[in-house]
C-alpha cells in the first residue's frame, strides 16, 4: 500500500525532528522563558511539568504507537511512583538518584504483572486489566499516604551528585537530561530489532509469532518498559510538586496521556512531543483568548472549551489522519520546503 | 494578557487616562506619587494582585463566591479612586483545584506577572508551595482554607483568614451537645477523604468523648458516589442523636438523600463551614430536624447593617445572590479589605515588604457581624479566631447567626499553636 | 443480620441499575464491534436534560418520557457521525474514539450546566418500609422492579420481535445475516439507540434518587467490570454481572470503605480476567488473543 510505506518513509525524519528540532526548540523555548520573554504565559515550571509528562507520553507511545497494546493505567503508576517516592526518599532517606533507581525498577515488575493479562486475553480485556491496576493502585496509595498524616506525604529536597535541585532552572536541567537519555533510547529501541518485532505484532501478531518471535514475552517486555517510565515520570512529578495526596492521580490523568499520544500522533516520538506542546499551551492559549474577552460566556467556560477541543481533535484525528498532528505537520513541512526545492531540477513533485 | 476586574477591555483605556489625570494631579501635592516597583507588582498607576482560585473546577461553588469577594471589594475601592492613587487590578488565574496548575499561578505572581499580594490556593496546594512561600517575599493573605503546612513552622509571609478545623469543631461539639442536653451523647461522623477530613474526624471523636459521649461511627464518603446506601443504613440502624458532618456540597446531598431513603427523620446536624449550604438540608427536607453550620463568616444577608456594603458591591459587580449571599463572599471580601488596610499603610512607596510591615501591625481590625476581629503580629499570623454556630431556616433558606462571636471565644484552645486540646471542656459557652 | 440484608437489597438495587447500563454496552459491542467508553457520558446527560425539561415542561412525567424519547436519538446521531466511520477500525482507534467522545460529552455538560450539582424531585418516593426487622427502601423495590420490567421488555423484545431476532442474528453470525437479507447498517444504529435507551433510564433512576452531577458518568466505571464479569458475550451475563457487582460494592462498603469498594471490584474483575475470560454466563468465544 502507497499510503502506509509514504507514510513508513515519514515517520524516519520525524524521529529525527524529534531529536533534532524540537527538542532543542523546547530547550530555547525555557531559556527564553527564564529570561523572561514569555509565550503565552508559559513558565520553566510549566515547560518542567510538560517534561514530566513528555516521559509518561513516551512511555504511552512505545506500549500503544510501537506495540498496539492499550493502557488507562497510568494515573496508577503516578500513585506508584509517588508512593515509592515516599517508601525509599522519606522514610528510608535514600539519595534521589537511588529512588528513581528502584523506581524504575519495582515499576517494571509491577508493569510486567500488569501486563500478564495481555498474553492470553485480546485488546479489550486487557485494556480492562488496566483500568483494574488504576483502581488498585490508587487505593494502594491512599492507605499507604495515610501512614504519613493528614497532609498527604511530603518529599525531601532533591539533589544530584551534590548539586541541589532546589530551583526552577535546576529542575530544568534535570528533567531536559533525563528527557534526552529516554528520548534517545526510546528513538533507537523503535530503529532498531526489537522496534521491529515491535511494529510486527503490532500489525500481524500471527505472521510475527510464525516468524519466530516469541510474542508473550515481548509484550510483558514492553509493558514492563512502559510502566517502569511511568513510574519515573510519577517519582519526578512527586518531588517536583514537593507534597502528593490521592486527589491528583485522577482517570482524568491518564486519558489526557491518550489524548496527547493521539492528537500528537501515537506511533511516532516527535507525535508525543508534539502532543504534549498541545496540551500545554492550549489550556495557556484559551486563557489568554479569554482574557481578551475579559469576561462573558466564553471567560466563563474556557476549562469546558479545552477538554471539547480534546475531545474532538481525538475524534478528527482518529477519523480523518490516524498518524496524528506531527505527520499532518511533517506532510506540510514537505509540501512548504521540500518540493519547491526540488522542483526546480525536474523532478517530478 | 492582564485585566482590570471592574472595565472590560474597551473601558480599560479610559481608566488608565484617567487615573493618570488623577495621579498628575496628586502629583502637584505629594512628589512621591511617581514610584513604582514592577517587582512588587507597583506601577505608578496601578498595583496588582494575584489570586489562583478554583473558578471551573469541582469545586467553583466554594471558591467562585471568594473570587467574587475579592474582585468586589477591590472594584469598590477602585469607583472611589484606588488606594492612594492607585488602581488595583485583581488578576485571576484558574487552578480547577489541580495542584501543577495551582503551583504554576502561584509563581507566576511571585515572578512572572509580580502582585503585590497574592491570596488563593486549597489545601493540597498550599501544601505544594509551602516551602517557596517561605523563600520570597509576596504577603500571602490567606485562602478560604489554611493548610496544616502553610502555619507549622511559623510562615513570615503566609496570613491565615480562615477558620481552622479544630476551632469549628471545638464549637460544634460544646454547641450541639448543649443543644441535646444530653449527658452521654452518642454522636456520628462523616467526612470525605481529604486532609481535612482526617483532621475534622479526629479532633471531633476527642472533642466527643472529653464530653463524656461516644463516637458511634465515622463514616468516610467519596466525591462521586452514586448513593450512601450504607451510611443511611448505619444510620438508622444506630440512631445516633447527632451527626456532626464535613465534605463536600454534592457528597453532602448524596448522604441526605440515603438518609431519607432508610427512612432517617429529624436528625440534628452540625456541619463543618463548608456545608454551610442550605441546598444541603433542601434535598431531603424530613431528615433533618436542625442544621446548624460552625462557621467565622457570616453571609452578607445574615449579618444585618454590616452585610449591606457587600451586597452594595455585589449588586454594582452585577452579581447573583447564590453568588454572594454565603459566607465565602464575606471570607474574599474581608481578605480584600484587609490587604487593601495594609496597603494603604504603606503609603504612597507600597512593597511586598512594606506591605507586610503593616499586615504585622494590624491590630484587632473590626469586621462587625461579619467575621469576628482580624489581629496579625510578627509572630503570630493566624488572623481570625472565633467560631460560632449558623442555623438553617427552612423556610427563608438562609443561615442565622446564633449569638456572638464572643459567646464561644472559651471553647477555642488556639489548637494549632498549642496543638493540645486539653483546655476545652464542653461548658464553654457563655 | 438484618443490616446484611439491608445491605444486599441496597446492592441488587444499586446493582440493577448497572446492569441496565451494562446490558447497553453489551449490546453496542455485540452488534457493532465497539466498547463504548462514553457510556457513563449518556447517563449523566440524561440525568441532566431531565432537569432542565422539567423546568420547561413543568411536569415531571413528562419530563421523563421526553428524555427517554430525545436520548436514543441522540445516540443514532452520535452512532452515524462518529461509531459508523469507526467500525472495523482496530479496538486501539475505536477505543480512543469513545474516549474522546467522553472527554467532550462531559466538558458539554459542565459549559451547559455548570459545576454545582442539581437536583430532580421525581415520581419515586423517599421512604423506606419494615419487614420484620429489616429495613428496606422503597425506592430500592421501585428500582429493583423497574429493571425487571426493563429486563422482561427487552427479553420480549428479542425473542417475539423482528427487529430483535435481526440485532441477534447479527451480533451472532454478521456475515450469514447479511446474506440472508438482513440490513446491518440499519441494525446498528437501532443497537445504539436501545443502548442510549437503556442509559437513559439509568439516568432517570439516578435523578429520582440521588444528585444529579456530572459525576453519574462515573457510573460506567463500575459497569464495565460488570459487563465482564456476567460476559460480554450475554444479555443476561450483564444483568447478573451488575448486580454481583452492585453487591460486591455495598458489602466492601459495609465490611471495610467506600474506597475500598472500587478496588475490591476492580480485583475481582481482574481475578475473572485471568481465570475466567468469557465470564460467568458468558460463552467460550474469541476473546482469547
């Protein structure tokens, strides 16, 4: 089918625009902002809280874009990580690099268990099988953050081979570094063999099991992966906000993590990056709409206008270009850059 | 983009122009009214305030009233001419209850967009920003609840206005005993599961049986549910002679309307300031035979003469009475005022120091029928105490105050400086 | 003993009413192919336009006969723009679909509506009766009873009617339906609306005795582990799985939190997945990867 190898022939560069352009656009992006040349109000505290979620997006397009397997569960493995942020930094005071250590670790195992279900059982049931690990999880939490007093539980303050992570730009540093690394490894994961046999089962899990590939194992492998990032995301997203309480891991949570991988485009990296720019500055960009309004109907709705667009640009998406915003936008950097250039040595456009 | 909360974007033109005519004008008789500080959030003309409240989340009913308080008394002030010249622009920023974006308006206002003051923000929040609230220097006049985080240890920049929990307790458990009359009160509980849940829970059961009562149960009731089918059971199964509740408006309708389905009828109720909504009783008008809210605000319509410059206000803010007819009107009014107070303390050179400077200084600030008085000291920040009880009245739908605030000033132990219960005792009341 | 049993009536009671929204579910995703995540979003709307066409109407049986007639055609409409372009699409894209239709449907209801929750004084009344010791809610025995009539009209339904025999001939053999004659298309979008339907007297129920709040979306939560804990694969699987579900609940609610309600359901559905797939009155079929 044309369509679907133009679009294989898409998605190379658009890792590379991941790698390339956009990420160190974000980076510009937050240095312009400390310096105070604000975009829409956007702040490095909303550029380090869009990284954090950048790491859950990723987590969320190798299990759904790269493997076809579906999760609602990450919301329960924020908890996760909030609650193991609490276990290994404040009460067995251990140094915040070993958290995210044994966060990433225990995340795999629990995200291996989780994913069990998924070897014998199709989409639904599975996808079920999440949604049951949220609800768990989050009761998990709450009995396990009652332990710590009424104030939900508190974290340490952070630092890296000495260095404090005490303000704003540190975390920034931070979280742009451990960014890159998941980015990069997540990048090469999908190049390379094991993101072939990825795609495989994803597009013919019969034909890629006939072919050898030992499907069970790969897709506990993969949501062991997944979840173990989550779960990093969710220690980050603990110490960064200082204090957790049961409130914040909402289902709400993890269905904009979908609504990011999908409006973005699932199945490549710069799909979520592109996802999560949305989902950061449209909330920022209805704010200022309606500031300009200054008040009426529209001032007063703007939290209901942001999930209606959500909500539909998934269904828009979905319907009409399954490959999501950052194809739609690779297809007209194509269109803008790449053929007039060519056009003029004769080739055919 | 900012907004002055009194003109809409074609009238801000004309206000600017003419509040520099005014401030050219004071120019000729006092040389200092040129100063500004943009890292105080002081122009020349204008200073500004920031406030992140709840405006579209779950809980807007609570905090929507607030909002509208603050911006209301601020508009007034700014028809009389501003505060020593100056306009004030009351900019707010929507947090739906989420902490990241709670967080994110927070130090949007110490930095971004500086205010000269800031005030909004729940409990989970508050707990989020705590340590950078003690790191800068913007006054944070209170929200319509104080965090445990936010006082302990002693917060330089955080003013408390809100009653805390334990003070509501301490009053609704001598009151509603003393209203039973009742030498062994066997009393149940409920609350969501939130902090201040826990809070109002424990300090109730120990409050209970100081009293010489029992706790028959604590029932802990979720956002959402579809019905309390188990607590109205329990309910009626143990007859308990009080409930003493706290949650959430609609957890709170849920419940009256399990109650009346088991047939539960002329339960006294006493409830934490955040139920203090008549829609609450409405929903099941046969369960409940008296509804009594523990409260240190009182609703502008309650509280006779001194209500009425709120309502005044509200009305030119083209306000509805579900709006502000409540307490939390009265709770973002009295905020307002009082950083207006220390603002205009500060004179013609306002800083976020010289702002606090004054907020140390004020000294028994006179609310009337409104709030009991607002006292601050270098070293004692927590502003508001006094608690006294709120009768529904079924038929007008409104809260009516039950005696003075100084009626119920022996059952306070000041809980959260001396974080001991031990002086309460259930006689307390005058 | 007797709060037991109170708290079982309250359980089929509350439990009956997930299995109407269960059986919907069902019967979109045995006709059509797709779980409909914005399930839950059908109750609370209808919960929602009943208040306000009471206060247009005036009458609240009125009222409640309109909202059963306008929700259905919703769900048609809502079927032809948005579920018909996605059948056959994988689950992965019909899934996100319903959420997002979800994600809208509720941010809808809160631009509409506003936050606060509402309330609807309908025709169930709020007392409760004494039998014996136990005390049961009268509105628990209406909703009880209502379900069963809603149970025993759809059984009719599928059985007498040629419109029923047609939904059951293609949600069992699509292709040998198609061939004998039957119009899929046309069948789907019937499903649909007998599922908005069902999910609007689910609605109705709700508003005559609880609060009506953007919250009773929240309902489809607990529905789908009902859905399949009876299976997925029966019309009668649902209705047993809403009202072991519903009970469940009411006990975890009783015996140890209202928290650990949710979790206690959720680890008994994940106990099914892994040990019996297809449900309890649900048939061995292709649910097995």
């Amino acid at each position: 089918m044309t369509a679907s190898r133009w679009v294989a022939r898409v998605r190379a560069p658009a890792a590379k625009v991941a790698a390339g352009v956009v990420l160190p656009l974000l980076a510009a992006g937050g240095v312009w902002g400390i310096q105070g040349g604000w975009f829409l109000h956007i702040s490095l505290l909303d550029v380090n809280f869009a990284l954090i979620t950048l790491l859950a997006a990723l987590a969320l397009h190798l299990l759904t874009g790269r493997a076809g397997l579906i999760s609602i569960g990450s919301a329960g493995f924020y908890a996760l990580g909030a609650a193991l942020g609490g276990l290994f930094g404040t009460r067995l005071e251990l140094p915040f690099l070993a958290v995210l250590a044994l966060g990433l670790a225990v995340g795999a195992l629990v995200g291996a268990v989780v994913g069990l279900p998924s070897l014998s059982l199709k989409g639904l049931y599975a996808l079920l099988a999440t949604l049951a690990f949220h609800f768990i999880a989050v009761f998990a939490y709450l009995e396990y953050s009652d332990t710590f007093g009424y104030a939900g539980i508190g974290y340490p303050p952070v630092s890296v081979f000495g260095y404090p992570i005490d303000t704003d730009i540190a975390w920034y540093g931070l979280l742009m570094a451990i960014t890159i690394l998941v980015v990069y490894a997540v990048g090469s994961l999908s190049r390379g063999r094991q993101g072939r046999v990825l795609v495989a089962i994803r597009d013919q899990e019969f034909a890629a099991a006939a072919a050898g590939i030992n499907v069970g194992v790969t897709k506990v492998k993969v949501y062991a992966l997944s979840s173990a990032l989550t779960t990093l995301a969710g220690i980050l997203y603990a110490y960064y906000l200082t204090t957790t309480t049961v409130d914040l891991f909402t289902l709400d949570l993890a269905i904009q993590l979908i609504a990011i991988i999908v409006i973005g485009g699932s199945s490549t990296v710069a799909g979520s990056v592109v996802g999560v720019a949305i989902w950061t500055a449209l909330p920022k960009l209805i704010e200022t709409l309606s500031n300009q309004a200054g008040s009426g109907w529209f001032y007063d709705n703007k939290d209901g206008f942001n999930n209606v667009v959500f909500g539909l640009a998934i269904i828009l998406i979905i319907v009409l270009r399954p490959g999501g915003l950052a194809e739609m936008s690779m297809i007209a950097a194509r269109a803008a850059l790449v053929i007039p250039r060519r056009a003029p040595a004769g080739r055919d456009a | 983009m900012k907004i002055n909360s009194t003109f809409g974007r074609t009238a801000a033109v004309p206000a600017l122009v003419g509040g520099l005519l005014l401030a050219s004008a004071c120019g000729s008789s006092s040389s200092s009214s040129s100063f500004s500080s943009p890292k105080d959030g002081v122009s020349a003309t204008e200073i500004t305030i920031g406030m992140s409240s709840d405006v579209t989340g779950p809980a807007a009913s609570n905090y929507l009233p607030y909002t509208s308080g603050v911006k209301a008394y601020f508009d007034a002030v700014n028809g009389k001419g501003g505060i020593n010249g100056r306009k004030v622009n009351v900019v707010v920023l929507d947090d739906q209850s989420q902490a990241p974006k709670g967080v994110s308006n927070y130090r949007r206002f110490v930095t971004q967009t500086p205010a000269l003051a800031f005030t909004g923000l729940n409990s989970t929040q508050q707990s989020a920003v705590a340590a950078q609230s003690r790191a800068n220097n913007l006054p944070f006049v209170g929200s319509i609840v104080t965090g445990a985080d936010m006082m302990k240890p002693f917060n330089k920049n955080f003013y408390s206005l809100a009653c805390t929990y334990p003070d509501q307790a301490e009053v609704a458990v001598a009151f509603m005993v003393e209203q039973l009359g009742l030498a062994a009160p066997r009393i149940m509980t409920s609350q969501t599961p939130v902090a201040s849940g826990n809070e109002w829970a424990s300090v109730v059961k120990e409050l209970v049986q100081k009293a010489g009562g029992t706790l028959v149960a604590n029932h802990v009731t979720e956002y959402g549910a579809l019905n309390e089918d188990v607590f109205g059971r329990d309910v009626a199964d143990k007859k308990p002679d009080m409930l003493i509740a706290h949650g959430a408006t609609s957890t709170a309708q849920v419940t009256m309307k399990s109650l009346a389905k088991f047939g539960v009828k002329n339960l006294p109720i006493g409830t934490a300031a955040v139920l203090q909504d008549g829609s609450v009783p409405a929903t099941a008008p046969g369960v409940v035979n008296s509804y009594y809210a523990f409260n240190c605000y009182t609703a502008p319509g309650a509280a006779g003469a001194d209500g009425e410059p709120l309502i005044a206000a509200a009305k030119a803010a083209g306000l509805e009475a579900k709006v502000y007819d409540r307490p939390e009107f009265t709770q973002g009014y009295t905020i307002a005022m009082v950083m207006a107070k220390a603002i205009e303390g500060a004179g013609d050179r306002p800083t976020r120091d010289a702002v606090q400077q004054q907020l140390d200084k004020l000294n028994e600030l006179d609310n009337g029928a409104l709030s009991p008085a607002v006292t601050f000291s270098p070293d004692d920040h927590v502003g508001i105490a006094g608690v006294r009880p709120y009768k529904y009245n079924p038929s007008s739908g409104a809260f009516e105050p039950v005696g003075e605030f100084d009626d119920y000033a022996g059952c306070l132990t000041n809980y959260y400086v001396t974080r001991s219960l031990d002086s309460w005792n259930k006689d307390c009341i005058k | 003993m007797a709060s037991f049993i109170q708290d079982i009536v309250s359980g089929i009671a509350t439990g009956s009413i997930y299995g109407l929204v269960a059986i919907g579910l069902v019967l979109v995703y045995k006709s059509t192919g797709v779980f409909n995540f914005a399930h839950g979003e059908f109750v609370a709307l209808s919960a929602f336009l009943l208040t306000s066409l009471t206060a247009a109407l005036g009458a609240g049986w009125l009222a409640i006969v309109a909202v059963l007639v306008i929700v259905p055609i919703l769900g048609v409409l809502v079927h032809y723009l948005i579920i018909r372009p996605m059948m056959g699409k994988p689950l992965l894209a019909t899934v996100m679909t319903t959420i997002g239709l979800g994600l809208a449907l509720r941010a809808l209801i809160l631009i509409l509506y506003g936050p606060d929750p509402r309330q609807f004084d309908g025709p169930i009344p709020s007392n409760a009766v004494d039998i014996g010791s136990v005390r049961i809610a009268v509105s628990d025995l209406l909703t009880i009873g209502i379900a069963v009539v809603c149970l025993l009209l759809f059984g009719l339904f599928f059985t007498r009617s040629s419109l029923g025999l047609q939904m059951r001939a293609v949600a069992n053999q699509m292709e040998a339906s198609i061939l004998s004659g039957v119009n899929a298309s046309r069948i789907y979008a019937v499903a649909f609306g007998v599922g908005a339907l069902l999910a609007a007297v689910a609605g109705v129920l709700l508003a005559s005795t609880s609060v009506v709040s953007v919250q009773l979306s929240n309902l489809a939560l607990i529905a789908f582990p009902a859905v399949i804990i009876g299976g997925i694969s029966s019309v009668q699987g649902a209705i047993v799985g809403g009202i072991l579900v519903g009970v469940l609940e009411k006990l975890a609610e009783a015996y140890a939190s209202q928290q650990a309600a949710i979790a206690v359901v959720y680890a008994v559905l994940l106990a099914v997945l892994l040990l019996r797939p297809q449900g309890i009155l649900g048939t061995r079929e292709a649910m097995r990867a």
